[in-house]
C-alpha cells in the first residue's frame, strides 16, 4: 500500500514592530527639534528620522518649531533687537557728550587717534554697565587694532605725552607773549601820537564812532565762534608749531645783527 505524503506550505515568521525605547524617542525628538529649528522642514525630518506624522506634529506643537511657532518667535526676536539698538544709540549719544564735556575740561591735546580710542572707552563702559556686552564687546572690536598701534607707538616713549604737553603750554606762552607785544606797541604808539598832538597844540584825537552797520552777536553767534575755538584748540598739533615757531626763531637770528 503506497502512502501518499502530502506537504503543506510554510507560512513565513511573523514579522513583530520593532517599538523604539524612551531613550531612543528622547533622542529623536531632540534631533528633530535641533534640524527644525536650524531650518529643515517637518516633511524632511518625518522621511529621514523614520517618525509618525502625529508624533512629529505633537513633538513640533509642545517643542515650540511649527512654523507659527517659529516665525512668531523671529517676528518678537526682530522687535526686541529694534528696541534694544534705540537704546544702545542713546547710550552711545550719551557716553560721547560726556566725554566732550570732560574734554573741554582738561588742558591738554589729544589727537583724533587717541580721541578715538578714548571715546570707545567711554562707550564701553556705559554699555557694559547697562548691560548690552554685545554692543559693548562690538566698540572694543572697532577700536582694538588702533588701541595696539597706539599702545606700540608708546612704548619705549614714555616721555613723548610730557613732552606734547610742554609743546602745548610753550606755544601757548609765546603766544600770550606776542599778543601782549602787539598790543604794547599799539599803546606806545597811541601814546607817542598824542605827546605830538600836544606838543603841536592839537586837541586829543576823538574815539572811533562805532560802524552803524556791524550788527551785536546774539548768543547763538557767540556760542558757535567759542565752540569753533575749542574744537580748534583741541586739533592743533602743538608739537608741529613748536618745531615752526623753533625754526622762525632761528632763522631771525641768523639774519640778525652779527
């Protein structure tokens, strides 16, 4: 008797879900929050990280990286800096008048170089103790490269700020000096005409009647023409006259009487 064998199909292994542990979700979902919000869309991220459209879009909605999200969080960003540079620009504004009154204050010359310097000091620290470090962090930036020239420039030279600083108080002297000749010899020429108009028997010569078209400076005239002084006071560079008024000295004792 011949038996029949038959043979039934195999049925393939089922194949189980493989479920991701927390770690792993904890993981992907901070993956995910980075690449949003440095630009890639949500679509992008569900192809690449192998993750559901509802737990994306619940990740993306707790996260804060929707694009509502994201642009609202731009949108208050872009105000906020708006606001924040008002204020840095007032601070700025206020630094430099203080400095200029702090200026005009001290008797000595600076240089727009040093000036420059200076006034990012100044700004710095009115910025930093506000508390806008980036601003004041970009002044010391603007400034740093002038800041070491100027530093190098001084080294070894310790005594060259004195030695401006006497060329400032020598020309100012022989200034004053020459200011007070002049106006000796307009005395003793005054007076030497009206010791002749007396020896001739003439009366003393009448004062100037005064130009009827020269009009008084009102305030603003005068403030402006004192204001231009200053500001020309403090762009001299007194070292450069000395030399000049060194080299006139000179040259007039040479052509004076041997």
């Amino acid at each position: 008797m011949t038996e029949h064998m038959t043979t039934r199909p195999q049925t393939p292994p089922k194949q189980t879900r493989h479920r991701r542990t927390r770690a792993e979700l904890d993981a992907l979902r901070t993956l995910a929050r980075a690449a949003a919000l440095g630009g890639e869309s949500l679509a992008s991220l569900r192809a690449r990280f192998q993750i559901p459209e509802a737990t994306l879009t619940r990740w993306a909605r707790l996260d804060g990286y929707r694009q509502i999200d994201i642009k609202a969080r731009e949108e208050a960003d872009a105000a906020a800096r708006g606001e924040g540079d008002d204020a840095v620009e007032a601070i700025r504004q206020q630094a430099d008048e203080l400095w200029q009154m702090c200026e005009e204050m001290q008797d000595r010359p600076t240089t727009g170089a040093r000036r420059q310097v200076d006034l990012a000091r100044a700004r710095t620290l009115a910025l930093a103790e506000a508390g806008h470090l980036d601003a004041a962090e970009e002044e010391i930036a603007a400034v740093l490269r002038l800041a070491r020239i100027l530093s190098f420039s001084r080294a070894g030279t310790g005594e060259m700020e004195k030695f401006q600083n006497q060329a400032a108080i020598i020309v100012r002297q022989k200034g004053l000096e020459r200011a007070m000749a002049y106006a000796r010899q307009i005395n003793e020429a005054a007076e030497a005409e009206a010791a002749a108009r007396k020896a001739a028997s003439l009366s003393s010569r009448p004062p100037p009647e005064p130009d009827p078209d020269s009009a008084a400076w009102s305030k603003a005239d005068t403030d402006a023409f004192y204001e231009h002084l200053r500001e020309k006071d403090r762009t001299r560079d007194y070292w450069a006259e000395l030399m000049e008024l060194r080299r006139r000295e000179r040259e007039e004792g040479e052509g004076g009487p041997q």
